[in-house]
C-alpha cells in the first residue's frame, strides 16, 4: 500500500517541550482495510523492543471494526490508528489499563477546554455524542504482560453519523492539526503505559469524568451507575441486585 506523508510533523508536536519520551514508530498510509490488520503484518516481520512502540495511522479505513465486531465507521478526516506499546512486565495491573486510558484522553481534552465525559468502557463522550473510541488489548505470556495493543477511532474534521461529534465542529473550526492530536493521543498512551502504578489517582480520575448517564449496551433506566471500582469495573443496580461489570482484554 502506498505510504504517504510524513510522521515528521507529528514527530515534531510530540517531542515539543519534553525530554526522555519513548521514542515512537510511525506509519501513514493514505488508505488500507484496517490498521489493526496492517499492526498485526508488521509484528509477524518485527520484534517489538523496550521504549519502541509504533503507531500505524490511516488517512481511512475500508473495513475497521470497533467493539463487540461492529463497523468502525473511519471516513477520511478523523484520526485512525493502531498501536503496539511494549511493556515487558509481571506488574502490570492490567484491570485498570482501560480505565487508565480513558482517564488520561479525558484530562488531554480537558486541559483544552474540551469537557468530555467517559462512557464505560471505552468511548468519549462530548453530550450524548461520540467523539472518540478506543480497543485496548494486552499480549500475555504467562504472568508476563508482553505488550498493549490499542486501536483508537477520534472524529476531528470528518463528517460523522448521528450518534457522533467531531472536534473540529465542538471548537467551531476547520481543519484541525491531524499532526498536532495525533501527538496528544501518542502521549496519552505512554501516560496509560508509564502511569500504570499509580492506580487510586486513575481509578479517582476516571470517576470524575464517568457519565453515569450512558448504561452499558443490554441495561435499560431501571439501573443506575454508581461508579468505577478499584479493579475498573463499573458498578450499577437497581431496586433488586447490584452489579459490577468487567471489560476482559
């Protein structure tokens, strides 16, 4: 596939003011039937080593395929991206990884004056609009976590469905950096990664910006959510049973 572009920008935006970031590989391609499919070609040919994550970007995708196998709408204009982060540990706690990724896209939004709301699992909400959605999946051997794999779908200056919002239409301007918020969103993972130990302030955080008003697919108003716990499980009941739900990478 034809690779375009150049990560140079983006380079540019994520290593802007900071020192001692993981050194990241970038990708573009102008269009391919998923980057998860093109990720999953480049580990089959490469070693992922410590403090080497890569990132393959698509200007759109043909066939992406979000949570529960449904179709990841990704039209030319938003950010589409799959990464693979190594990790290399046995302390990795991986029920809060999640819940840690959503946090810290939340705080990335907010420092901006952005105010999103986390939908549990694993989406961002602006209203009762979807902005951003993210897939995380951890590699195992054994009790080794041997690295994270993280799709990521964010609507920025592209035309999206109903149930969606992009950036470009919250800020009320056009043609929004790809460079510059693909940067943030490559931070946000190495924070979700770097800050994994630091469990009671992701847990605390992601509460803040949880809306406890989107229930989980297959929950109707007679339940109510009453927050995340400390293993990142959302809890919820209603008049009869409580409940505490778990996302299983």
């Amino acid at each position: 596939m034809k690779i375009i572009g150049s990560s140079a920008k983006t380079s540019f935006f994520y290593k802007n003011g900071l020192n001692n970031l993981p050194n990241w590989k970038l990708m573009y391609k102008y269009k391919c039937c998923s980057t998860e499919i093109e990720l999953n070609k480049y580990l089959k040919k490469n070693e992922l080593k410590e403090f080497h994550p890569i990132a393959i970007f698509s200007s759109k995708q043909a066939k992406g395929v979000g949570q529960n196998g449904r179709k990841w709408i990704s039209p030319q204009g938003g950010i589409w991206l799959s990464a693979a982060y190594p990790i290399f540990s046995k302390d990795f706690y991986t029920d809060i990884f999640p819940v840690s990724i959503a946090f810290f896209i939340c705080e990335m939004f907010y420092k901006k004056s952005i105010e999103v709301k986390i939908k549990w699992p694993n989406d961002i909400f602006y209203g009762s609009k979807k902005l951003l959605g993210f897939l995380p999946k951890l590699i195992t051997r054994g009790n080794e976590v041997l690295y994270a794999k993280i799709g990521i779908g964010m609507n920025l200056n592209n035309v999206t469905p109903d149930e969606g919002i992009s950036l470009s239409n919250i800020l009320g301007k056009k043609n929004l950096s790809e460079s510059y918020w693909s940067s943030n969103i490559l931070k946000v993972l190495n924070k979700a990664i770097l800050h994994n130990k630091n469990k009671k302030q992701i847990i605390y955080g992601a509460n803040k910006f949880l809306n406890k008003e989107c229930l989980p697919s297959g929950y109707d108003k007679n339940w109510t959510i009453k927050g995340i716990d400390e293993m990142g499980g959302l809890r919820i009941f209603n008049d009869n049973h409580k409940k505490t739900l778990n996302l299983y990478l």
